[in-house]
C-alpha cells in the first residue's frame, strides 16, 4: 500500500470524478470529492516525509521500468508542490459547497465537481509525474476540465472568456507539444531524468534551442507570463468564485513548476541560463509586468478583475526570482510561489463571501460593505496586507528573501522595483478598503447579512495560513531551500 | 539541410502557419477552431515524420533479423494527442454552441459590441 502511493494519489480522484457523473445526487458528489481530497493530502503529506526520510521516490507506473515506462518522480519540490495544491483543494472544497450551490445551476452541479475532480488529478498529475509527454497530457486533463468549470458560471461572458482560454491555452500546451517532440526526436527518450543524462551531448544543436523556445513560450502562456497574460483576467473574474480562488491559487502555479522542471532538471541550469539568454530576458519581463499588472489592477472596477490583474504582478516577482539565477533567487521564487497561492486564495474566497451575498463584486456596489459583512471585509483586508507584503504575513516574508536575493546576486535596482511594485499594491488594496470602509451604501441597495459560516470558516483557515507562514517565516523557507537545492543540483 | 527530403517539415511549418493565421485573423468563433484544428494537425504531422526510418517497414515483429522497422512510439503518442484534439475541438464547438445561445452570434466584434454596455 505505501509503496504504491504515488499512484494512489493520482488514481484515486481521476476514479472518483466518474463516479460522480454516476452518483447524480448533489450531495453525495460532493462528500465523496471532499473524502478523496481529503485522502489525497494526506497522500501528499506522507509522500512528503517519506523523500524527506528516503531520499527521491520512484515508481514505475503499471511495472514498467522507467525509461521505458512512464516513471513517477517524487523529491523535494514536488512532494511540496503535492501538498500544496492538495492543502488549497481541502479548503476551498470546504469554501465552495456553498458558494458553487450559489452560483451553478443546481442540475449541472454533479458533473461540476466531476470536472473538478478532473482538474484536480491533472495538477497532481503534472507535478508528480517524471516523463515528459505525460506533462503534457495531464496538463490537457487539468485544462480541458479548467475551461468546463469556468464555462459553468451563471454570467454569460464566462463563456466567452471559457473559449478565449481555450484557444490560448490550446496554443500553450500545443508549443509544449512541439518542444517535447524535438526533444524526443534529438534523443529518442521521454523520460525527464533520462532526458537530462543524454541532452548535455547535444547543446550545440539548433534543434534544441527551438525546442527549449517553444516549451519557454507554451509554459510561458500557461502561467500567464506577461505580455501573454490575456486570457487570464476574464476567466478569473468570470468563472465562479470558488474555482476562481481553486485555479488561480493552483494552476498557474504547476504552470511555474513544469517550467522550473524543464529548466533545471531536464536542460540544466548551465544550458538554461548559459546558453540561451533565459535570466535576461526573463527578468525585463517580470519587472514590466510586475509594473503593469499594479497598474491596470489600480484603474479595475471588478476587484475580482482587479485581483487577477495583481496575479499577473505576484506572477512578475516569482519569475523575478528564477531570473536570478541563483540558488537563492531560485528559492525565492519558490517561496512566493507557495505564498501567493495562499494569499490569492484567501482574497479571492473574501471576494466569493461577497459575490454571495451581493451578487457582485464591483467597487461601487460595495461601498460600505464592512458594516454589514465585517468578517468577510475583515479577511480582505488581512489578504490585502499580506499582498502588499506587511511583516508578520507571509508576503513579506518572501519579498524579504526575494530582496536579499537580489543583492547577493548583485542587482541593487530589482530591490526598488520590487518595492515600487509593493506600493502600487497598497493603492488597490486601499480602493477597496476605503468603498468598504468609509463610502455610505448606495441608497438604492438592500443592506446584505454576513456570509454565512460555512464561507467564513474556510475563509479565515485561509487567512490564519498566512499569518502562520508569516510568523513562522523560517519553516517553510527552509524547506524551500532544501527543495530548491535539490532541483538545481547543488545536494 | 537538404530542402527537398525534407519536404514534410516544410509541410508541417506552412500548415502550423496557416492555422496560427486562422486563429488570430479570423472573427468567426467556430473558424477559429479550425484554425486550432489545423494547428494541431501540424504537429501530429511532425511527430508522425520523426518515426518514419528510410526504408523501415511498419513495425510488426517479422523473423528476418535485417528487417528495419519504423519508429512506432511517436505514432502512439500522436493518437494521444488526437485524442486530446478532439476533445478540444469538442469542449470548444460546445461552448460556440452556449455562445450562440448567450449572444445569438459567433462573431466575436459582434460579441464584444453586445457586452460593452455591461
């Protein structure tokens, strides 16, 4: 049984979602999707101690022995990244039985959570899996069932932004698609570790710099680099609110981990960084979106627009931190990854509480909200501080470690653009406070209660990770760094 | 380079070409994903080119050790990826469907006119 855990924690929702389009009945779909999430992370926190324990986890799926089978590949990265998007998966499960019985049709919510299900096997899928066209075709599972759930919103122009991912997203897994065909064709092998033991002979071939160029640009679309952001504010503002908060806290950021896989475990830092110009031109890019993501995001009416705007900002620092190029920049990077993920969880599940009770979530429509929903506001603004990167949460714990980053690596301007970023933040953090806050409700509008707590208590786990991981900065950092050594070679 | 065997690759560019134009320059939602289709289409060219062997046969086990046979991997990874395809194409030709339910239009100017005064 445990030596066959990285397969349970694949199978095991990938066999559930099936059964939910069987079981028909609401409510049973959803406690057997909160059992196998509940199973898979505690799956992800035993795979965990195990790498930790052990060393790296193989499994030769089915018996066949890697290269030639497809090889699960558990370390130190991804045993995390399992917990991760297992941990995020339990909470806003628990945040979105309310919120999605709100705003999905009542019929089609069974096969809701089948696509949920889906989307969830396919991140676990692509994190844990150690051959490359199997990235891909998890990586199709989680987005084929991404564009579903978004399709499934009452809004009619969640649709529209349903196809426009689509197309985008099709074109990103497609350039994937190419990249791992010209390695294929340079090698005769799928296999990532296989790959990075044959590929150091051949750097010279032109065949694959295409090849890495192709897969930069198609992981680049899928975790909405800028400038190939654009599908991604509509179909957050649009989708319902828990997927919102489920895929913007998970799926760009497996995105953030397939391309660190390929740049480190299968091209090798030496060529990634060495031989193409990555470090550079990822870095320009980071900073321009770190900028222009602010900035679009302070001029937003729809925060939950506005928050997705801040995403493509929060992704600017992750990448900023891989563009370092050193092990620590690398952890940095890292380190933001996870938190970011907690922080736009909680402000986007503070943004579904509202979008419950208001049926929006546009500024002018939430003026005065704090009197009538003060713990919802209250869990905003906790979100918010953390965003901005306030010490105590865990924003600032890795915009800290990212500053430090860059000056041992000898940047003394990324610091300022980090801190220009940080205050563009407190301006669209502080619109919404101040609507909230200060602005009389509209005289037209019925005053609205509280959440109810079913939204409220997932909520505040939420907000209460962040203060802990703030608190205890250290613990995770640590086990980033560790995580971080390992993945570019350096243990 | 030898321009001429290699043909097919210059086949598998015109066609990924072809198809990335369709999707960026056309307004019409389902010629769009035509346009995807052709794309993808491109790309199952280029995998299935890379397993062919001068010479190989298809590959199924003969007793004439001298037997070359064609790479038969990339092919399977294809009909992955065609399965792939056509649920893209599926996934997206309902959400066309939706959209013309929704808006009574797949032109997407006509689609953005309607929701500007939202």
């Amino acid at each position: 049984m445990i030596a066959h855990l990285p397969a349970l924690q694949i199978v095991l929702p990938l066999i559930a979602a099936p059964l939910c389009v069987l079981l028909r009945t609401t409510r049973l779909v959803w406690l057997l999707a909160f059992a196998v999430t509940v199973a898979s992370f505690g799956i992800a926190v035993e795979l965990y101690s195990q790498v930790l324990q052990y060393g790296v986890i193989s499994y030769a799926m089915g018996g066949w022995a890697p290269p030639i089978g497809i090889e699960y590949r558990v370390d130190q990265f991804n045993a995390l990244m399992l917990i991760l998007i297992t941990a995020v998966a339990t909470v806003v499960l628990l945040f979105a039985r309310t919120s999605v019985a709100k705003e999905v049709d009542q019929r089609r919510q069974p096969l809701f959570w089948a696509a949920w299900l889906l989307c969830f096997t396919g991140l676990l899928g692509i994190v844990i899996t150690g051959d490359a066209f199997n990235v891909f075709v998890f990586l199709e599972v989680s987005s084929l069932s991404t564009y579903a759930l978004i399709a499934c919103a009452r809004d009619r122009r969640a649709i529209t932004s349903a196809y426009q991912y689509l197309i985008m997203g099709t074109i990103g897994a497609t350039f994937i698609l190419i990249g791992i065909g010209l390695l294929y064709m340079l090698t005769g092998t799928l296999n990532m570790a296989d790959l990075a033991a044959r590929l150091p002979g051949v750097t010279e071939s032109r065949t694959l710099k295409t090849a890495f160029v192709f897969i930069v640009v198609g992981c680049s679309l899928k975790l909405a680099l800028f400038p190939l952001h654009l599908w991604m504010p509509n179909a957050y503002a649009y989708a319902p609110s828990a997927v919102t908060a489920f895929i913007a806290a998970t799926a760009t950021k497996v995105a953030i981990y397939v391309m660190l896989r390929f740049f480190f475990t299968i091209f090798g830092a030496d060529f990634s960084f060495g031989a193409m110009p990555l470090g550079q031109v990822l870095m320009v890019l980071s900073v321009i979106a770190m900028f222009s993501g602010s900035l679009v995001a302070i001029y937003e009416q729809n925060v939950k627009r506005m928050l997705a705007y801040s995403s493509v900002a929060q992704i600017g620092y992750i990448t900023l931190g891989i563009s370092l190029a050193t092990t620590t920049g690398l952890a940095a990077g890292m380190l933001h990854l996870f938190n970011h993920a907690m922080i736009k969880a909680a402000l986007f599940m503070a943004m579904g509480a509202v979008v419950y009770r208001l049926g929006s979530c546009r500024l002018d429509q939430m003026a005065g909200l704090a009197k009538q929903m003060p713990w919802t506001m209250a869990a905003f603004v906790a979100g918010g501080l953390s965003l901005i990167g306030v010490p105590l949460t865990t924003g600032f714990v890795s915009k800290w470690y990212l500053v430090n980053a860059a000056f041992d690596a000898g940047w003394t301007i990324i610091p300022v653009a980090i801190l220009g970023s940080s205050l563009l933040a407190v301006i669209y953090i502080w619109k919404v406070v101040e609507t909230a806050y200060m602005r009389l409700p509209p005289a037209d509008q019925k005053p609205v209660q509280e959440a109810p707590l079913a939204l409220l208590i997932p909520l505040w786990i939420m907000v209460a990770a962040n203060f802990f991981f703030g608190i205890q900065g250290n613990l995770l950092w640590q086990s980033v760094l560790q995580a971080a050594r390992q993945l570019s070679g350096e243990i | 380079m030898n321009w001429v065997t290699h043909y097919n690759y210059w086949i598998v560019i015109l066609l990924m070409m072809l198809g990335f134009y369709t999707i960026i320059a056309r307004g019409n939602l389902v010629k769009k994903i035509i346009g995807l289709n052709i794309f993808q289409t491109s790309v199952f060219v280029l995998f299935i080119s890379m397993g062919k062997i001068p010479g190989g046969v298809a590959p199924i086990l003969r007793d004439d050790p001298t037997t070359i046979y064609s790479n038969p991997l990339p092919h399977v990874l294809i009909l992955t990826a065609i399965v792939v395809g056509v649920a893209t194409t599926a996934l997206g030709l309902a959400l066309v469907v939706r959209i013309n339910e929704a808006y009574g239009t797949i032109e997407e100017d006509e689609i953005h006119e309607q929701d500007r005064f939202f």
